[in-house]
C-alpha cells in the first residue's frame, strides 16, 4: 500500500504491516481524545517513525493514491484531530 506522510511524500508498505500500524494508530488517537500533548507528540513520532522504518520510498513519478495520509512530523494536536476519521488515522 502507499502511504503519504504530508510534507515528506510517500511509501511502500507491505499490507502486513497495517495490524502494527493500527496498534500506533489507535494510541495516537487516545492521546488526542485525552488532550495530552505529551503522548499524542510521542505516539506521533513512534507511528511516523515506524512507517519510515518499514516503508519504502516510492518510484519517482508514481500515480497510485494514497491508501494512507498521516500528518507531517510538526503536526499540532488540533490538526490531528481534524484528520481522525470514526476509526482513526489508519482504517480497520
């Protein structure tokens, strides 16, 4: 699947990925229905990171849609919490 970190482009993850990635998903979320800034930057950086770590860059000039868009690094809570669907950041 390709996923879009805004400001940065996209990757390549293996569809494998997408329990861990909900896992992530799903404290980012908690986080944010908290209010609690610490954890939703720490939940932030560790989903980010780990979407880096797994994904791939994809080929230049690639016209496939992104299957995910998460918020670049610098991303306030509010923005955040403007992107989370019923289900969070990432479906399923």
């Amino acid at each position: 699947m390709i996923v879009r970190i805004l400001g940065e482009g996209q990757l390549t993850v293996a569809d494998a990925a997408l329990d861990e990635l909900n896992e992530l998903d799903a404290q980012l979320e908690a986080a944010v229905e908290r209010k609690d800034d610490a954890g939703f930057r720490a939940a932030l950086t560790t989903l980010l990171g780990r979407v880096r770590e797994i994904g791939t860059p994809a080929e230049p000039g690639t016209l496939a849609p992104s299957a995910l868009i998460l918020p670049q690094a610098d991303a306030s809570m509010e923005d955040v919490h403007w992107l989370l669907a019923d289900d969070g950041l990432i479906p399923g």
